[in-house]
C-alpha cells in the first residue's frame, strides 16, 4: 500500500544521503574538541573575572568581598533567606576557588574535577541570586558538559593521559 520511506539517518551504525554529507561537514568544521576548548573558556571567564575582582594583592582578600559575604548575600533556602557561615573564610575559600578553578578549566587539567567545583559553586550562586537563574543554567549546563566528557584533545589532561600511554 505504501511504499517504504528511505532512511535519511542510521544503516548499519552509519549515516547515509545528504543529511550524511551535511553531518560529515559540519563535524570536519567544528571538530569536538574546539567545542570542549570553547566550553573551558566560556565557563572559565566570569568565575575568573569574580575571583580577580575580590583580591587586592597575593592572598590578600579585599575589604568588598568580605562586606558582600558579611552583609550582601544570603542563602535562600526554604525558611531564610541565612546569611553565610563564617563569612570571612567563606569568602577568602570562594576567591580561591574562583582563581583556581578556572585555571585548571582552561588548561585542561583535573578538568572533569574542576568543572565539578565551578557546578557546585554555581549551584550556591543560584541559591544566593534566584534571578540569575538563566546564566547560571547556562554555566551549569557547560560544567555538567566538561564534567561528562573532560577537556578534549586541546588540554594538558589529553597530553598526560596519551603521554603516559606510550611510556
């Protein structure tokens, strides 16, 4: 009665047609790991830029970061808004963090454990601005990615891994 439909997409594990073609193009220009060298910058920026906005010299914690985590923000959890447990330490252990993280981010190395520490602090950062729920999605959804499928081939942790393989 009706005649069967080509199949435009899987036949024996491969692609076939012009959506085949297509996808072959696309994939030769945008290679997986520019994607994941993209994904470390993006997530690693504003984390980066927040880390250098809090410091006043090596280890020195400025006066502002203090004051925000004193008196600016708080948790908002059920039953709160809380302010911020020791609030000096947690803002000297986010500045850190916030330096750190992105650092190994960017160089790809201890990526997966990185991008799972910029998720954790974004998932604070939700807690803390409930309305910068769009751009922390966004962060969170780049860490979940680096996490799942580590830095690429563009990063220090390729080069060990594949290093060491020889050796």
């Amino acid at each position: 009665m009706f005649a069967p439909r080509r199949k435009l997409f899987e036949i024996s594990g491969g692609r076939v047609g012009w959506l085949g073609r297509i996808d072959g193009l696309i994939a030769a220009m945008a290679p997986t790991s520019l994607a994941q060298l993209a994904l470390r910058f993006g997530l690693a920026v504003p984390f980066w830029r927040s880390g250098m906005s809090k410091w006043d010299g090596f280890l020195q914690l400025n006066e502002v970061a203090v004051l925000l985590f004193t008196s600016e923000f708080k948790l908002h959890l059920p039953g709160g808004p809380y302010g911020f447990p020791a609030p000096a330490v947690v803002a000297f252990l986010v500045g850190c963090a916030e330096i750190l993280l992105p650092t190994l981010v960017v160089l790809g190395l201890a990526t997966r454990l990185a991008a799972l520490g910029l998720l954790a602090m974004t998932i604070v950062i939700q807690m803390t601005v409930p309305d910068g729920w769009p751009i922390h999605l966004t962060w969170a959804a780049m860490a979940l990615a680096l996490t799942t499928w580590g830095a690429g081939k563009l990063s220090l942790d390729w080069w060990l891994v594949s290093g060491s393989e020889k050796g």
